[in-house]
C-alpha cells in the first residue's frame, strides 16, 4: 500500500518526520510492553483465534507493514503486543511476530529487486550480518533471564531508542 499510493503517504516520508515517527511508536511500544508484564499476570493462555482476533490482525498487519516501510520496525511489534494482551503464550507471540516480520522483509526485497533495484548492498550484507549474529548470540542469553525480565529489558531498551529519537 505504501509503494502503490505514495502521494497518501509523503508526509511520513519525510526525515524529519521520521526520527519522531521512530521515537514516538518505540515510546509507545515499550509502554505497551510495561503494561503486559504489570497487567498481565494470569498464567492462563488463550490457544484459539476468536472473531475480534481475525480481524484485528489483518488490520494489524496491513497498518504494521505501512509503519515497517517508513520505520524499519512495526509489523512484527504491533502484532507480538497485540498477542500478548490478548494473552496468547509470549513464546508463541514472539515467534509470530517474527515470522511475519521476516516475510514482510521479504516481501520488500522482492519488490525492491525486481520493481526499484533500490537496494544498498552495504547495508544488505552488514544488517544480514548483523542479524545472524544477533540471533545467535539472544538465543543464548534469553536462557539468563527470566520472561519478565527479558520483557522489562527489552520494553526499557525501545523506550531509549524512542528518547533519544525525539527532537530535544
């Protein structure tokens, strides 16, 4: 959608406005993290899909993809928070959340091979590095902490990233 109708989406195109945008979703995205460990306590996980779900996660998806174009983070987030609040296992939320981030990357590079040839092979190769690595690397040190933990971490980390994003 965002390739398809640019002249809608301009203005999040924009550097400035993206710095804020990045900064403003990571402050909310952490506070929603904040909230599910504080929140949500009840060990007791929903394993069906209701109605509101197959709705609200397409509807998710479509608008987290918009927010991945411009930020480079969205779909994934917004779908493993919303999974979590509607208190899905956090494993199983994490896991689907970055399964469909990584087709939506995929889905990006497909379009920007054949359509733009708008990619940097630099940052391809070194954020592919990167993510190996990563995985590698938080495959072992999630065995440290406990689920709370990693989600305080992890929810502290973002709302950093989203301070130090904003203008000021």
């Amino acid at each position: 959608m965002v390739q398809i109708s640019p002249q809608f989406f301009a203005h999040f195109s924009d550097p400035n406005s993206l710095h804020t945008g990045f900064g403003v979703f990571s402050i909310g995205l952490a506070l929603a993290i904040f909230a599910t460990v504080f929140l949500l306590r009840n060990q007791d996980f929903n394993t069906k899909l209701s109605l509101i779900d197959y709705i609200a996660l397409p509807t998710i998806a479509l608008v987290g993809g918009g927010i991945t174009a411009w930020l480079s983070i969205g779909v994934g987030e917004l779908v493993a928070v919303y999974l979590i609040i509607r208190r899905f296992n956090v494993t199983f939320a994490i896991a689907s959340a970055v399964i469909l981030s990584a087709l939506t990357v995929w889905g990006g590079i497909v379009f920007h091979i054949f359509i733009t040839q708008a990619i940097y092979w630099p940052v391809v190769l070194f954020a592919g590095a990167g993510a190996i690595v990563g995985g590698i690397l938080a495959k072992q040190l999630v065995l440290y902490f406990s689920a709370k933990n990693l989600k305080l971490f992890f929810a502290g980390w973002i709302f950093i990233l989203g301070i130090t994003s904003l203008p000021f």
